[in-house]
C-alpha cells in the first residue's frame, strides 16, 4: 500500500479548504470548492487501485485472467463528477445574480446579513 | 410491499420531470394541481409503507440481490424511523405546497411548473436521504436535497440577500458533503462494503479489538458533513442567513424537516456504522454529540433572543432545538431516542406553523422587521392567535406533541442537562411570545435599534404586491400544523406507536414505555411560564433585556462572511476528532 496517494488527496482538500477560507472573489471561491471536490476523487481512486492491474473492461480480456481495478470506486467517482458539475454550475449562477445585484463578487463587501 | 419503498424516490422525482418537461405550456393551475397530486400521492404511500413496517423492510433495487453474501445492488431500508421521517417530510411538502398556492404570482421566466418541480424534487431527495441503506448513496441524495435546497433558497433571483444566502448555504453545506464523502471513501477502504450495516460488521471484523486512526479519521468526516446539514455550532452559521431570505414554503420545509434529517443522519449512521466493537466506543460519541449539542442549544438560543428578524429569529431557535435533539441522541439510550423522534415530529409542525406565520407579515407588510412592524398587526388576529400558540408549543406546554417528545427526552437524559432542555426552549419560545406581544398586540415602547444586526425591513413580499386580504390557505395551513402538533400529543398511543417503530429498528428490541409523567409536565409548563415571563419583561422592560456586552462578540461570529464559515467547519472538525479521540488512544 502506497502513503503517497491519501496524502495527495488530504493535502489537495486542505489546499482548497484554505482558499475558500481566503477568498476574495467569488467565483474563486467555487473553484476552490470544486478542488476541495477533487480531492474525494483522487481518493477514490486510490482505494480502488492494485498493482499491475488493468482498466475493469472485459471486452478483451477473459474474467479472472488478470487482475483487474476495483470498478466501484471508478463508478463512485462518476457519480461524484455528476453531483460536483450541477453544484459548481449552480453555484456560479449564483456569484452571476450576486454580481448583478450587489456590483462586486468580493465576500468581503457582502455585510447583508449578519449579528 | 416491500418492493414499492423506492417508489418514495422516484414518484416525485417523475413528477418533477413532467412539470419541467410541460411547464412552459402547462397553465398555472394544472401545474399546482399535479404537484399536489404527486406530492399527496408519495405522502399517502409512505403512510401506507409505515403502517407496514414491522417487521422493517429491506428491498435491493432492481433485484439485485446479494450473491453469497457479497452485493453490488443498492439498498434501501424501510423501517420505522425511515420511513417515519419519510411521511413526515412528505406530509410537509405538501402542507407547504398547499401554503404556496397562489403564492409567487408571477411564475419564474414564464415557466409555470418550476417551483413546484423543484418542491418535488426537494421531497424526493429527502426522502431518499432517509430511506438509504448505504453510504454512498446517503451521500448523493445528501447532495441532491442540499442542491435543491441551494436552487429554491436563491429562487427569487432578483432579490440581493437571496442570492448571497443561497451561496453561503451552498458552499458551506457542499463542503461538508465533500468531507462526508472522503469518509465514506476511508470506510471502503477499510471494509470493501457500501452497504450500513455490512460496513458495520466489517470494521467489527478488522477492528482488531478497538477503533484505530482510520476509524476516527472516518468518523469525524462523516459526521461533520452530518452536523453542517443538522446546524451544529460551530457549523451552524449557513443556517440562519439561508432561512432569513428563503421563501416561506421553502423555510417551513428547510426547518421543519431538512435540518432535522442531518440528526437523523446522525443517529442512523452511528447505530448501523460505528456502534460495534471496532467503530467509535460509546462514551466518546455521548461526549461529543452532548458537548456539541449543549453548545448549540446555548448559542442558539442567546442569539434567538436578540433577533429582531422575524424568520431569522425563528432560524436561530432551529438551531437551538437541534441541539436538543443532539443531546437527546447522544446519550444514546432507547428512552432519549423515542422522545427525540417524538420532538422531532412535535417540533416539525409548530416550526413550520411559524413560519407560516411570518410568511402571512412579510406579504401583508413587505416587512418581517420586529421594531418596524410594532403594532401593526393587530387586525391579523388569527395570525396572532397562532403565532401564539405555536410559541407556546414551542416552549413545550402539555400536551403539545412537543412537550410529550420533550418531557420524555429530560427524563432520559435527567441531571443538569434538564436545565438545557428548559432554558432553551423557554428562551426561544419567550423571543416568540415577544414577538407576537409586540407585533399582534402592539404592546411596550418601541425598542431601539442596535448596531450589529439584520433588520427585517425593506424585505419584497414573496406575492406580486402586498396582500389586503390574506388568503385562506395561507391561514389553514398553520392551523393544520398546529393541530397536528397537539394531535401528536393527545392522541392516545400515538407516541407508544412512534416509541415501539424507533426502538424495533434502533436499540435492538429493548422497548420502551412512553407516557406523559408528573415531572415532565411540571417542566413543560415551567417552561412556558417561563417563556411568557420572559416575554412580558422584555415588553414591558425593553432596557432590562436589551444586548449585554459579552452578547456583541457572540453575533460579530456571524459575519455573513462564507470564508470565515468555512474556517468554523474545519475548527469544528477539529474539536469533533479531539471529543472523540480518547477512545482510540484508549483502545
């Protein structure tokens, strides 16, 4: 088992839990999100991978000859994939009418709602 | 019957569809009445599945079953609390659809069915939520009700503080789904399962006699995408500004129900999870759900008090109730997790009431602002009567479905955290109970205006103009929550039934009798005398209970800032992993 791999994906969400935290711009922010969200992907990935494994298609291979990547996490990430575009693509619709109806997308600015 | 379980997802989600699919030509009218149908549809079958749900039901989509013990199918369960919370979040949805009618007079972008789809959609993820049997996909109708919540949060998008709200809400809680997400990515990683309970089992098996850093790590990952959803201090702060600019309909279902799955979530996923010897042992997770859920209770209900907001005030007194129900979850014993369910049903109708309730101001006045509407409300007379009676059901006065829910909650956890449970809800009860003196009856001198706050004024009414008669939906509908909230109390066995429902599927059998007892109707009614006290000394003193100065640090926290949200979830994962790490070091 590799170390490196969960790493990568604890330090990619920490990555984008920092820049969230430090945004000034909005639609930073939401990218920031969506990086948060890759690091679920590298994750996944990871669990599922096996050394000298090969991609879970058995079109050319006969079942059992080789071993194969665990095909579930690959349809997990999917999925998440799916959820992370309609959350990202709400969420810039949203900075869109912010922008609009405030003039800035600085969070900083925005003092609405607050106490 | 039990192959019609899924049929709680898909119903609405189809119905939804069609809207969308025919809204632009469908006439208004047509589009209500199909939400109305597929929303009454769903609720009357969840009703039928929970009449049916003993033994509790199991049922893999699709038929694909379990080959030699090992699945790839999903799995859904229908077992009392499940599909319990099912009805209750179907029932509601269409209680608040019912409230909508007539509501957004012009329908967005020309498109009829939009809000009543995104309704639908909103009930169908909810009860997804509750019926999931395994994690992943727990996650994903996690995420499909927090979407649709962001979309029908920031529904009127020509309004600022709508907008703003929704993407708070949106990043926050999507970041605490994410967190949710690489938890439950270290549990297959662990144990190879997706599926609750066999995910249980499989850290049991390798547990090798105590839980290790993986399982912690697991843990608060979860959990914390559970508490974002549940609104715990300190990931909480998405809550208010969400519910303070969300259309009405909506708040009655965001309150009522949603933030109320997040505890659920809580207590489905700990009992079928980390329950067993190689998960979380149980005096870490009584630390730290008790920790977290007095805390709560506190902050939310000191910052209920100094709301002049009307729907914000209600929000914070939310926050204040779920961290009752944490509590009363925590200390993990059948008898605290019948009245939590009991509270939990009692608390959805009165919740859901008030803000109805608000909602009837806003569209009357064009204001929910507690100093600027000071008396006018007087000839909403039914208005007020019910917002008086919700306050009061709220501060738990038998026999409220609350106060039952309540009462056997204090005995179970019994000692000083009674004190939590009376103090909470007095205090948000009594801000009610000033509220209505105020508004209703224009009682007291005008208060003064502080200086960090949200005022409630200059808010658009959510009907085209303002209302000079209010509709009679508009004032059925809370009345119909209320009574069922004092059903839930009166009606005899109702809360032996939801005690027997919950115990079957979570404490392994060991029933419980749940009943009214002396102590606990003594405290139900000390807190509402409480509360009223309270109230009349705020009208009538406003100097005597107007912001201390150790309150203004406590509402600078809430900066309306989403940067600063997001580094109160990564505190607040934080102190969750430090609760619970004596057990690990421990084992």
């Amino acid at each position: 088992m590799h170390i490196l791999p969960y790493l990568v994906a604890a330090y990619v969400f920490v990555t984008g839990c920092y820049g969230l935290a430090t945004s000034r711009n909005l639609i930073h922010a939401v990218g920031c999100l969506a990086v948060c969200q890759s690091a679920t992907y590298v994750l996944l990935l990871a669990v599922g991978y096996r050394d000298g494994a090969t991609a879970p298609v058995f079109s050319d291979i006969a079942p059992g000859s080789r071993p194969v990547v665990d095909p579930v996490v690959q349809a997990l990430t999917l999925t998440d994939i799916v959820v992370g575009a309609t959350v990202t693509a709400l969420l810039l619709a949203l900075v869109l009418q912010i922008a609009k109806r405030h003039g800035t997308v600085d969070p900083d600015e925005l003092r609405e709602l607050r106490g | 019957m039990h192959h019609l379980i899924p049929l709680l997802v898909a119903v609405p989600l189809l119905g939804a569809a069609l809207l969308v699919a025919t809204g632009r030509v469908l006439p208004r009218i047509a589009a209500e009445i199909t939400g109305f149908v597929v929303s009454g549809g769903t609720a009357a079958l969840a009703v039928v599945l929970l009449l049916n749900s003993e033994p509790p039901m199991v049922e893999w989509i699709g038929g694909w079953l379990p080959v030699g013990g090992e699945s790839v199918g999903i799995l859904v369960v229908g077992d009392g609390p499940a599909l319990g919370m099912a009805t209750a979040v179907s029932l509601l949805t269409l209680a608040a659809l019912a409230y909508a009618w007539r509501y957004f007079d012009e329908p967005l972008g020309g498109h009829s069915g939009a809000f009543t789809a995104l309704m639908l959609v909103f009930q169908g993820a909810m009860c997804g939520f509750a019926i999931a049997g395994d994690l992943f996909n727990a996650f994903v109708f996690f995420e499909l009700m927090s979407v649709v919540a962001y979309a029908l949060t920031g529904y009127r998008i020509d309004e600022a503080k709508a907008v703003q709200g929704a993407l708070t809400f949106g990043v926050v809680n999507s970041l605490g789904a994410y967190a949710m997400l690489m938890g439950i990515a270290l549990l297959y990683a662990r144990t190879g399962e997706l599926a609750m309970t066999k995910i249980g089992r499989g850290l049991d098996a390798t547990g090798h006699g105590g839980p290790d850093a993986l399982v912690l790590a697991s843990f608060v990952l979860v959990l914390t995408g559970l508490l974002v959803k549940a609104a715990a201090v300190p990931f909480h702060f998405w809550l208010p500004d969400a519910h303070a600019v969300a259309p009405t309909p909506v708040c009655m279902l965001l309150s009522g129900v949603m933030v109320e799955l997040g505890a659920y979530g809580v207590w489905r996923v700990y009992g079928t999870v980390f329950a067993g010897p190689g998960g979380i042992p149980a005096a870490d997770l009584t630390r730290a759900l008790v920790t977290l859920g007095t805390l709560t209770a506190a902050i939310g209900a000191v910052m209920c008090w100094y709301q002049r907001h009307i729907k914000r005030l209600l929000a914070y007194s939310t926050v204040a109730h779920t961290g009752l129900f944490l509590v009363g979850l925590g200390i993990l014993t059948p008898e605290g997790d019948d009245g939590v369910a009991l509270y939990i049903l009692g608390h959805a109708g009165v919740k859901a009431a008030l803000f109805a309730c608000a909602g009837v101001l806003l569209d009357r006045f064009g204001s929910v602002d507690e100093h600027a509407l000071h008396g006018q409300a007087r000839r909403l007379r039914a208005t007020g009567v019910m917002f008086a009676v919700g306050a009061l059901g709220l501060a738990g006065l038998p026999p409220f479905g609350t106060a039952l829910g309540k009462s056997v909650t204090e005995e179970a956890v019994g000692g000083p955290l009674t004190l939590v449970f009376v103090a909470a809800s007095a205090i948000t009860a009594g801000a009610v109970l000033r509220v209505t003196a105020r508004v209703f009856l224009g009682l007291g001198p005008r208060p003064e205006d502080a200086e960090y706050e949200t005022s409630g004024s200059d808010e658009e009414p959510e009907t085209s103009g303002l209302l000079s008669r209010i509709p009679d939906t508009m004032t059925t509908v809370p009345a119909v929550l209320l009574a069922a909230a004092f059903a839930a109390g009166v009606a005899p066995g109702f809360g032996a039934v939801v005690a027997r429902s919950v115990n079957e599927a979570g404490s392994g059998g060991a029933h419980v009798f749940v009943h009214w007892t002396l102590t606990g109707v003594l405290l139900g009614v000390a807190s509402s005398v409480l509360a009223v006290a309270l109230a009349g000394l705020a009208v009538t003193r406003p100097g005597w209970t107007a912001a201390p100065g150790w309150a203004a640090p406590l509402r600078r926290l809430q900066s309306g800032h989403v940067g600063d949200y997001v580094a109160w979830l990564l505190m607040g994962a934080t102190v969750l992993g430090a609760l619970a790490l004596p057990g690990v070091l421990g084992s």
